[in-house]
C-alpha cells in the first residue's frame, strides 16, 4: 500500500482512539515479535534482462522501479511477482473477466476457502487485525470467499509476516496476484511503520494485500499508469473510498463499488462431486465402472450451506485418462463448460473405467479436475 494521506481526518481521529488504547499492546507485542525475527531481508534493483522484467515492463512498468530480494520481484506500488515465468499465463489474450481491479487471474471459484497463516514475526496486534480483516471479508454477503486462520504453516494458502525491513516508509504492506487459480501465497506488513497509524487502517490495509491476493488491481490503476484491466459492471474507477484504491483509507472497509466487485468475481464457491456407477459382469469378471462428475454450489468456502448459482459461470477443466492396455499412455483433453445460473448441483462429465482382469488387464485411470472456474460478468 502506498503512502497513507489522503484518509480521512475525522477517521483518523476514530482510528487515533483505537491507536491510543492498543499502543501498550502493541509494544508489548513487537517485544514478543523482536525475539522471533532473526530474519533480515534486502531488496536490490532488479536485471533488465531477466524474463520476468522483461514482462513487467511490457505490462507498463518502468526501468528502474523494479526490485527484488532472494524470492520475490518487488513493483510499485506495493506487488510482488514470482521470479518463476512459468507462474505467467503468456498465452493470456485478455478474454477473461477482468475489472477495475482484477488483473484477469483470479482464485477459482472451487478455491473459495483460503487457509491464512499469521506468522508471529507481525506481532499480536497485526494477527487480531488480521482476523479483522479476514472477517470483514467473510462478512460480505453473497461473496463465496472464506478465510480461516491456520495456526500450522504447512497449511496455509496464505501467510501474513513481516517485511523484515525490506520496505521503507511508504509501504505498508505488499501482496502478489494469484496464479494457477490459487491465491498468491504472501503478504508482507511493514511492522516498523504501520504502527503510525489506527487500527483501522493497520486492518484495511491487510484486507487491502488480501484483495490483491485473490485477484483484484487497484480500483486507480489508471491513473496509477497500471497495466490494463476491464471495469466490472457497477464499478467505477473514480472511487476512491475503495478498499483497492492505492493509498489506504481509514474507517468501514468497503465501499458499494467494492461490495459489487467481491460479489461479482465470487458469487459462490464450487465443489466437485463423483458419483461411482459400478457394474461387474458375472460371466466373464469384465468390470465396467462410470463415475459421473457434478458440480455442487455452495454459499461461501466453508461449503456448509448449498445454494443456488447467482451467475453464469464458465469451468475448465482437465479430463486425464491413463490407459493401460490396447493403447497404452497417458492423455489428457481440456475441456470447458458454461454452467447457467439457476441450480444448485451441475453434470460436468463421466469418467469411465473399463477391464477385464481375467484377461490379465489392469483398469484404465481416468480423473477429471477442475482447473479453472471462474464468473462470467
Ligand atoms: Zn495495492
């Protein structure tokens, strides 16, 4: 998040008797934290030459603002890139949805639930905002995303730490765009320097990382000189109380603008259902198995309350079949699907398994994986 000045006087004064009355906590907290952080990291200006620079300056951004550590390339205002080009989809023509914050990669909707790791080295005031921050975000009705707090690294989706000193004072926090479908893996607070500022900002700032890890730009990238995105329907670029605005704002979280774009790229989370039709011929052991594949609709990530599908979506997926016998290899087919709004539970596929182990044939392997799905606008 870039330099904090335009938030609002009024809230910051709200903020300053938050800030006021968590002040020992929190010293006490960097305290506890000092003794966990033996980690010091440092940024240097990145190669001109590497694939993944080369990229990013093709997307608008400019030589000489790219940086990097050991893991990660760092862009204005507050992103990290993978140095991994692989994790680019360089065939992206621009056709996936794309709004006024969305880069065009998303978390797929069969992704909804995100378990988020709060690594000790923020302190205990920046793991109570991130709670905050992950409830406001569970709190937007008819969003289908679902943030858990992990208390296991080895779990998590997600995990919020400290910069260790990489940022100066004008970033507060940074955060990447997902890829694969999956959210981008890290948010960094600035532990040093958020402090300044009330604890609403110190939360809207982690559900600002938080937005950007799932997909959505900043609602200015435009008049930040961002590379492009496609405004969602409802969403305006002028709005400059979002929570994806590039400098932070203090006070409720979301706007009406941002309340239509969550709802928009998340109208409800996805699970995939295979129901196994088993035959077996008596008179000659051929076994025949079909395992129909369904899409089931549910409200949010937490996958405990079904519902209807609010919005046409389209799902890709991947049908991958090992065949063992007449033609021996494995082949994999793409696939996609557009399910229309209006039911709870969707056909996708049929997998189908056939053999005769008397005939000293071992059973074709066949699986279908959604790779992909994501709301149409
Ligand atoms: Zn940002």
């Amino acid at each position: 998040m870039k330099k904090l000045l335009n938030y609002k006087l009024m809230l910051v004064l709200i903020g300053l008797t938050f800030f006021v009355s968590c002040q020992h906590e929190t010293e006490e907290a960097l305290e506890d934290a000092a003794t966990n952080i033996e980690r010091v990291d440092v940024k240097w200006l990145a190669p001109d030459d590497h694939p993944v620079v080369q990229l990013l300056y093709s997307r608008g951004y400019k030589k000489g603002t790219i940086y990097e550590t050991e893991e990660y390339f760092l862009a204005p205002p507050d992103l990290f890139y993978s140095k991994d080009i692989k994790d680019y989809d360089l065939t992206d023509t621009g056709a996936d949805p794309k709004q006024a914050y969305n880069t065009g990669a998303l978390v797929s909707l069969d992704r909804m639930r995100i378990n988020v790791f709060l690594d000790a080295s923020i302190g205990t005031d920046l793991q109570t905002q991130s709670v905050n921050a992950m409830n406001e975000l569970n709190g937007i009705n008819n969003c289908a995303l679902f943030f858990v707090r992990v208390f296991n690294a080895n779990q998590a989706q997600i995990t919020i730490r400290s910069d260790f000193g990489v940022e100066g004072t004008n970033v507060l926090g940074r955060a990447g765009f997902p890829s694969n479908g999956r959210p981008f893996n890290l948010v960094t607070l600035n532990v040093d320097r958020i402090d300044d500022f009330g604890a609403d900002i110190r939360r809207n700032v982690i559900i600002h990382e938080l937005g950007h890890c799932v997909g959505l730009r900043h609602t200015n990238w435009q008049a930040n000189g961002e590379s492009g995105a496609v405004n969602i329907p409802g969403t305006s670029a002028f709005d400059s109380g979002s929570i994806m605005w590039s400098t932070a704002n203090g006070g409720t979280p979301f706007t009406n603008g941002d309340l239509t774009a969550f709802r928009a790229l998340f109208p409800r989370a996805l699970r995939r259902d295979v129901v196994n039709v088993i035959d077996e011929y008596d008179y000659s052991g051929e076994i025949y198995v079909v395992d129909e594949v369904f899409v089931d609709v549910f409200t949010d990530g937490s996958y405990t309350t079904s519902a209807t599908l609010n919005r046409n979506v389209q799902v890709n997926y991947k049908k991958r079949v090992q065949e063992y016998n007449h033609t021996s290899g494995t082949y994999t087919y793409y696939r996609n699907r557009l399910l229309s709004a209006g039911s709870s539970r969707y056909y996708l596929d049929e997998e189908e398994e056939q053999c005769s182990p008397y005939q000293g044939e071992t059973c074709t392997y066949e699986d279908v994986d959604i790779t992909y799905a994501f709301s149409i606008l």
